[in-house]
C-alpha cells in the first residue's frame, strides 16, 4: 500500500498536469539551498 497523506491538492494538479514532474519531486528532490548568505554579527 503507497501512502496517500503526502497527496495534497496542488500536488494532485501538478500531477495531472505533468506525471513526470511530479515523479521527479517525488523520487529525486533537489536540496534547498539558501539564495542569501547568513549573516554574523
């Protein structure tokens, strides 16, 4: 059995739109990075 509570709307959309996005997002996520620098004070 698959899990279906990471299933939401949007997500749902998208992969009506594009299985294969979603697949990707799914199965290979990208790592988040930060745009801006920490800053130290």
């Amino acid at each position: 059995m698959s899990k279906i509570t990471d299933l939401s709307k949007s997500r749902y959309y998208k992969g009506m739109q594009s299985p294969r996005i979603t697949w990707l997002e799914h199965y290979k996520p990208e790592k988040k990075t930060d745009i801006l620098p920490e800053l130290v004070l």
